[in-house]
C-alpha cells in the first residue's frame, strides 16, 4: 500500500462511522423508507462504479420489457439539471445524464426518468404513468429513503471487493458485509471460462450467504461498428484507429482490443467526462477513425464527428442464466 494512503486511515474510521450511523438510523425508523406499490429491482454495487450496473440494466429491459411495462429511474450522474426530469427524444444527455439517454434510446418502449430524490421519482412516474408495473433502479443500494423489493449487487472479476477497502483508503462505499443484505450477487467482466474451482474461492472470498444466489457473467461485444457506415468489427481494426473512452474501467474493452491485435491510440477520460470545445474540435479534426462506447457516443452525438464509430456489449451469464432471470421473474 502506498504511504500517502496509510495517513487517511483516520478519515477511513471516520467514514465507516458516518456511514454505519446512517444505516443504523434508517434500521431504527429514525428516518422512514419509502415502499412503493409496484416491484423495485435495485443495481448497484458496494464500489465506486465501473462494475457493469448499465450494461446488466440494458440486459434485463431486453429480457423483460416484452411482457411488463416497465420504468427506469437513475440519478442522472453528470447531469446539468437537478430534481424530476422524464427522458424524451428531445432531452441531451447533459440535461438528464449519458446513461439514461443511452437507455432511452436504446429501448423507446420503457419509461426513463432521473431524480436524485428516488421516492419522489417513482411517485412522479406513476402518477404520470400509471401502467408501469415494474421499476428497475440504476446504482440505487446506498439510496435508503427507498425500500427496494429485490437487490441486485455487482462486483467485478477483477477488482472484487474481498480484495478492497473503504474510502477513502480503498474503493468501497460501505463495508463488504452490506453486500449480504442482497438478494443476488454477480461477479461480473469473468474471462469467457472460468474453472469451477475458481468460482469456489469467489464464492467463499465473497462470503455469499446460504440465502443468496451468485452468478458469473462476461462481455461479449458486438461484432459490428457504427458510424456513418455500418461495418464489421473485423474490418475496422485491419487499420489504426483511436480508442476514446469515458467511463470508470475500460481495461476490459481495451484487453478485448487487444486481444484481437487491434492497433489503436487510446485516449483515456474520467468516467462521464464532459469534452470541451477544444476536444470536440480535435476529433472533428481526426483524419484517422475514432471508435468509442455507446455511453460516450450519447454524449457526442449531437458533435457530428464523421470519423466516429461506436462499438456495443452485451452482458452474457457463463452458466445459469435461466436460473437468474427465473428468481427476477418471480419479482415482477
């Protein structure tokens, strides 16, 4: 551990304290939960981001939202404005946030709406719509004036919180023994096998509890890049290009590039980065294509970069997959 980190553990005691106090007066009916009439699934995690809760969120719209009227409230990270606010066509992910406009568009059958306030929020959105029968919350397990019906908690194959700390010295909102108040646990960003003996040393490293079910998934990516032209992912990277990414871990996209001996310049930003003019002017300027993430591609779409191309993921489970959504079915 780095010596400037050892002189925060003082800060990290006083951390663990705030945040136990906090989850003990809400424990206590000190401060109420709200409980709202209709299923709530919560993802989230126990880190500071970059464990997959957008991508797992897109996966279960994609396997739900034929047979439910579903609805998406997310805070709205990054975002210019602040309380309610329904995502429409006409809404820029400045004013609601990249990733439910990433959402929105992706799926014009649900119902996406941000409030930091996620009571408010839900009671706004059934009030506006009432034949939603279903919520799923984005990054919602530390949110406790809300009282979810079922949670969600991901952690990564490669940073798992059995292996981190809590802020400031580490990574971790809260202590890893909160995550057991979750009803399934998914390791996500698995390599695509994983020995079973390995699952063994997660599923004991993670302490998950007798109660509660775990799940292994990967990303798989789209085999087909989009810009102003559709082509494959194949012939994309037989020439150079430049990887520009905004989002908390893209070790995995850049491993994934990597292993298909892609030859690219990655231009790195912090997770829901907002480019400047100059930026933006930059890759208008590009003479060589930019492939990027279709977070970061909601925050650029209104730039009109020609060279810019955006590459999709998928979340897949490695086994069990029936098994998941069975015990997310049942909720709904």
């Amino acid at each position: 551990m780095a010596v400037w980190k050892k002189a925060l553990f003082p800060f990290q005691i006083v951390f663990a304290g705030a945040v136990f106090l906090r989850k003990s007066l809400y424990k206590k009916g000190v401060f109420s939960r709200y409980t709202a009439p209709v299923p709530v699934i919560a993802i989230g995690n126990i880190s500071t981001g970059g464990t997959g809760k957008t991508p797992m969120v897109d996966y279960l719209l994609t396997k739900f939202s034929k047979n439910h009227q579903l609805g998406i409230l997310s805070r709205g990270y990054g975002r210019r404005s602040k309380g309610y606010l329904a995502v429409t066509p006409n809404t820029t992910a400045d004013m609601v946030g990249d990733e439910p406009k990433m959402l929105a568009q992706k799926h014009p059958n649900i119902v996406v709406s941000v409030c930091e306030h996620r009571p408010n929020g839900l009671i706004q959105m059934l009030e506006d719509h009432p034949k939603i029968d279903a919520f799923f919350l984005d990054d919602a397990l530390q949110h406790l004036r809300l009282k979810p019906s079922f949670k969600i908690v991901l952690t990564t194959f490669q940073d798992p919180w059995f292996s981190d700390t809590l802020l400031p010295v580490g990574n971790l909102r809260e202590p890893a023994s909160s995550a057991q108040q979750a009803d399934v646990v998914v390791v996500t960003k698995c390599p695509a096998t994983l020995a079973e003996e390995t699952k063994k040393v997660y599923a004991d490293k993670l302490d998950v509890l007798p109660s509660q079910q775990l799940f292994f998934t990967t990303l798989d990516y789209d085999t087909k890049v989009h810009g102003t032209s559709e082509m494959t992912l194949k012939e994309f990277i037989k020439k150079p290009f430049v990887l520009l990414t905004g989002i908390a871990n893209p070790s995995t996209l850049c491993a994934f590039l990597d292993e298909k001996k892609a030859t690219y310049t990655h231009q790195s930003f912090a997770d829901h980065h907002v480019f400047t003019k100059s930026e933006i002017a930059r890759l208008q300027k590009s003479n060589i294509p930019i492939l990027t993430t279709e977070k970061d591609a909601v925050r650029l779409a209104s730039q009109k970069i020609p060279q810019l191309f955006t590459l999709g993921i998928r979340v897949r489970f490695l086994e069990d997959e029936e098994k998941f959504l069975s015990a997310v079915a049942n909720i709904l």
